[in-house]
C-alpha cells in the first residue's frame, strides 16, 4: 500500500461532513423513491398478517422459504461490521479506517431487517411474546430455552444491542465534531449525544482501549450469532440436508463472505455518491478483496465437506436430496448460478490486481457474491423440505408469491433507506479515523523511494 | 471562583512545550490537560498518563449477567416442568448457549458504561473549548482556584507561542 494524500483536517472535516453539513443533490430523490418502496412494503406485510399466511407460496411442506432465506441472508451481511470493524482493530490493520462506521452500521440495519422475518413469518407476530419473552409470570409458562428458536433470538438481540452500543461508542468524537460544525437544533441535538466530548487524553484513551475491549467482546458473539441460526436448521433432525455437523462453522464463514462483499459494494456507492475519493482510495478495495479471497475460498472448502459428508454417508434421503438440489430443474439451474456467482466468477477475477483496484469492478462482483449466497441458503432451506418422502400425504411445489417477493424487495430498500436516512446526520467514515491515520503516517526514504510509514505506539 | 484559561496552538511541539512550561511554574498536575481532534500518541505533550479501570467492568458484567441467566434457564425450567424432545428439564448444553449471550451481552453493556464513566461523561458543562480543536488545532487548558496565577499561566503560553488565549 504506497498511496498516501496529504489532508488537513478542515479539508477532511468538509469532505466528510458533506452529507451532514449539506444535503447532496441526489438524496432527497433517493430517499423519496426508497421510501415509497418501504411504504408499499409495509403495507404488503400489514395486508398479510390481515389475511394470514396463505397469500404467501408457503404450504405442506414447504413452511421455510423465502422469509426464512432473506432472514439467514441479513444476518449473514449483518457480520460484516464485526468481522471488519473488531478483527481489523484488534490486528490494527491500517486500512481498515474509512471501512469500519460504514459496516458497522450494515450490522446494525441488517440484524434490524432480520428480525422482521421471522416476526411476520410466524403468521400472527402479536404471539411471538408468548414464545420468546419469559414474561408470563401469572400462569408459569416459560419459553423452551431447549429449542434453538429461542436461542436464536437471544444471539440475535445480543448482537444487535452490542453493535448498536459499539456504533455509539465510536461514533461520540464526531458527535463532537457535528456540535462544533453545526447551529440551531441539530447543535443542541448534537451536543446531547456527543455526551461532552472534549478530546482530551483521557477520553481518547478510553476510545482506544475500550474500542479494543468492545471487539474482543463482540467477536465470540458474532461467531455465536450464526451458529445459533445454522443450529436453527441442524438440530432438526427430520430434514435430509440440514443436520450438519459443519453447519456452524459453514454457516459463520459464508456470513462473512457475504457481509464483507456488501461491505465493498456500500464502499463503492459511498465513494460515488459523496465523491470521496482521496478517503475510500482502491488500496481499499484491493485490500478487501485479498480478504476476500481467502474468506470465500475457505468458505469453499466447507461447501465441499458439506457435499462429502453427504454423499459419503451412503444415506439413501440425503443422496436423493443432493441429487435433486444438482440435477433436476429448477434447482439444477439455481445450483450453477449460485456456484458460479458466489465463486467462480468473482475469486478468480480478484486474483488480478487490475480488478482489484477497478471499483466498478469490485461494485459488481460484490453483487455477484450476494445473488449467489442468498441462493445458498435458499438451496439449503427449500430442497430439504420440498423433496417429496414417504409418509407425507401432501406437497406442494415451492413457489414464492408476489407477496413474499415484494417484502424480500422491501428488505433491500428498508435498509438502504435507513443508510441514507443515518447519512443525513451523522457520518459514513469515522473522521477521527482519518484524522489518526494522518498523524500517524509519514513518508520515509529508503535510498531513493519515498514510502508512507506507520507509526505505532508500542503497547 | 474556579476560572480556566485556554491557549490554542497549530502543531503539537509548541503545545507540548506549554506543557511543560506549566510543570516547570510548578501547576499542579491534574489542573492543566490539552485538547485535541485526533488521538496522538500517549505522552505526545507530555500530559499526564491518565489511569483508568475499565478491565473490571466486563468482568463486572459478566458475573451479573452469568448469575442472571442461570436463574432464568433454570427456575423458569424447573416452574414449568414439561419434558420436550425427550430432552431433561434441565439440559445443561441447551441452558449453557443462553447463559453465554446473556453473560456476554452483559458483560458488553457494562464495558460500554464502563468507558462513558471513565471517560468522565457525560459533562454538560464541559468548560473552555474551542470548535477549532476538531480542526486540527490544539488546546492547552488550564483551570485554576486562584486568580492570582492566571498571568504565570498566560506567560508560558505566550512564550511557547500560542497563537491565541480565551479566558473564561
């Protein structure tokens, strides 16, 4: 990584508070549109609820789909924010400064998003109390803590409530900094939030130190988080194709792989939207992409020992199932598509530096990773529950409703929106982060090449 | 009367020569601190090593967190007792993935309360500031109990060459 911009600190301030401070031509219009796609899917979820599950595709013996898939596809992007912002601090990769706020907030949006599906997948979301909450004192029943469904909200609102309160932690000295930029009522709200934020060495100290605790905190939860989910699935024993002893790791691998790659493909937006380009720079994307590769091919290997196991069991069921998900239409053709986009396009293409630091390049392979790992897990989620086995006296073939489909669109602009909506007022890449990197940087020169060093304290 | 004065400064080697400069006219430590936009490096103006005690809010946490959720697995289990899955009342695995999120996401909240504390916040009268220092300048702040002091103060600032001086 030789590239190296010479930025002060009111130039940084300007260029990343241009979302704050001013309001880009194109937000209104964006989040008019988005909006308007959230309220049609709020409404489309209303009317469900209304008239009950059956305007959506679910029937015997299909009752997982794609709610179920989109809930598993936003808790795996959701694991961007940990992977990048905790592990990256811990190892104090140096790249990872305009990248952390950016995926945080992703884990916070995502998880948020999840949650809905579950909710409104149950049917009448008014009973989920009854299940989850352990609050009905007055008759003794208590939710069945033996059951993953009530693990997995547990981890869920684990990790949501850590992120959220890690998001806030970091983001108090550019509350500071909004309060000293700003007038009126969005000064008085800044100076609430910012909590007094004065910068002296004891508050910064506690940002660094307690930045680091909070990874190492967060870090086993975010390991737990999709485990719990793969549980959801491998400790039902009935279901040819989800009881997997690998699926936990399997499951946390591929969250990763697809979280980082949303991570790149909100980079890209970022740096286009609010043109920053001296703060997102293709030293970035470069650097995620060789993560990237190494977290897709390992996340390879366990779709390969998922296939072995099967298939090395001899087991009649999980043969014909995995016979199916291969060979026969239409998963057959959901099988190559997701084989191809979640790897065999994208990881050979980041193996050649021009692509790498080709943004555009990296924006589009990033959706192709995601189109692939939201047909992952619909590939292991339907195909168990729609091949037709003995004893069932009824099936029907899985086809998702326009219903179901306009609230798995509604997940996407929900999430976008409540981006662009966080953007307005507080923002996108970490200033003090990039102020940081600038005073701890400096050009050295060994013999006649001038390189960009890091200083680095030494505890 | 508590007044504090604040010198401001564009790089950090004056800044840190104010501070020294106040050590040296014998202010107490703990009455002068510096101000900045950007962490620098611990000891960078030769300041005062704050000592801190965040590592025992986790550890804090987590034990409340721990104590909760074994009393929630089990009594809420034992007031219940229906067997599912032919599985015990109490199944120790399936009690201990609870108490691992509820011990951690405890021990999570407590560290966050932890680092507000310790960062001395919230203060919402933080005193002499000046919306330069998230430009990248940098404040010397000293607060006094005597008034008497205030020029000795203001004549190490000068002399190590602070481009301005407020008073409050």
């Amino acid at each position: 990584m030789q590239q190296r911009r010479e930025l002060d600190q009111v130039y940084t301030n300007r260029k990343l508070l241009n979302g704050q401070l001013d309001t880009p031509k194109w937000w209104l219009p964006t989040v008019s549109i988005l909006g308007v796609v959230v309220l049609i899917g709020v409404v489309v979820i209303a009317t469900m609820i209304n008239k009950g599950l059956g305007v959506t595709g679910l029937a015997r013996p299909v009752y997982w789909g794609l709610f179920i898939t989109t809930f598993v596809f936003w808790v795996g992007i959701s694991h961007a924010g940990i992977m990048i912002s905790a592990i990256l601090r811990l190892t104090q990769a140096e790249w990872r400064r305009p990248v952390t706020r950016a995926a945080e907030l992703l884990t916070v949006f995502s998880l948020l998003t999840a949650l809905v599906f579950p909710l409104i997948h149950a049917g009448r979301p008014w009973r989920i109390a009854y299940w989850i909450m352990p609050y009905d004192v007055a008759r003794g029943i208590y939710p069945n803590i033996r059951s993953p469904l009530i693990m997995d909200p547990v981890a869920i609102s684990t990790y949501l409530t850590g992120s959220t309160l890690f998001l806030y932690i970091a983001l108090l000295p550019d509350l500071g900094n909004l309060r000293d930029r700003t007038t009126g009522w969005k000064n008085a709200m800044y100076t609430v939030l910012a909590l007094g934020w004065r910068g002296n060495p004891r508050q910064w100290k506690m940002q660094t130190v307690g930045g680091i605790l909070l990874s190492a905190l967060m870090l086993p939860i975010f390991v737990s988080v999709h485990s719990i989910v793969s549980w959801d699935f491998a400790i039902a024993a009935a279901v040819e194709g989800w009881h997997s002893t690998i699926f936990a790791p399997y499951f946390v691998i591929g969250a990763v792989h697809s979280g980082v790659s949303a991570v790149v493909t909100m980079m890209a937006l970022m740096r286009w939207l609010w043109k920053w380009d001296d703060f997102i720079r293709p030293e970035h994307f470069d650097a995620l992409a060789r993560l990237l590769i190494v977290v897709a091919t390992g996340w390879l290997a366990f779709t390969f020992l998922e296939l072995t196991f099967a298939l090395y069991g001899q087991d009649a069921p999980e043969i014909a199932l995995r016979e199916m998900q291969m060979f026969q239409w239409p998963w057959n053709a959901l099988f190559i598509t997701f084989f191809l986009t979640a790897y065999l396009i994208p990881v050979p293409m980041w193996l050649f530096k021009r692509v790498r630091t080709n943004i555009a390049l990296m924006f589009w392979t990033s959706i192709l990773v995601n189109v692939g790992m939201w047909l992952e897990r619909f590939l292991i989620i339907v195909p168990g529950l729609a091949r037709r086995t003995p004893f069932v006296y009824t099936w029907e073939a899985y086809r998702p409703s326009p219903v179901e489909w306009t609230i798995f669109i509604w997940s996407f602009a929900w999430v976008t929106f409540l981006m662009l909506l966080f953007s307005r007022f507080f923002p996108l890449v970490p200033l003090f982060e990039a102020k940081e990197s600038q005073v701890f940087t400096d050009d050295v020169m060994i013999g006649r090449a001038k390189v960009p060093a890091i200083v680095r304290e030494a505890d | 009367m508590t007044t504090s004065i604040l010198g401001l400064f564009q790089q950090p080697e004056p800044a840190a020569d104010a501070m020294d400069g106040l050590k040296e006219a014998g202010f107490e430590l703990g009455t002068f601190d510096v101000l900045t936009g950007t962490p620098y490096p611990e000891g960078a103006f030769g300041e005062h090593v704050p000592q801190h005690r965040l590592f025992r809010f986790p550890a804090f946490g987590a034990i409340i967190g721990f104590t909760l959720s074994v009393f929630l697995t089990s009594v809420t289990q034992l007031a219940y007792p229906m067997v599912t899955g032919g599985k015990p009342i109490l199944s120790i695995f399936a009690m201990l993935i609870i108490m691992y999120e509820m011990t951690m996401l405890a021990g999570v909240i407590a560290t966050v309360i932890g680092i507000i504390f310790e960062s001395r916040l919230p203060n919402m009268k933080p005193g002499i500031y000046d919306t330069r220092i998230t430009e990248g300048w940098i404040g010397v702040v000293i607060t006094f109990d005597d008034e008497s002091k205030v020029a000795d103060a203001e004549s190490v600032l000068n002399k190590a060459g602070a481009l301005e001086i407020k008073h409050a």
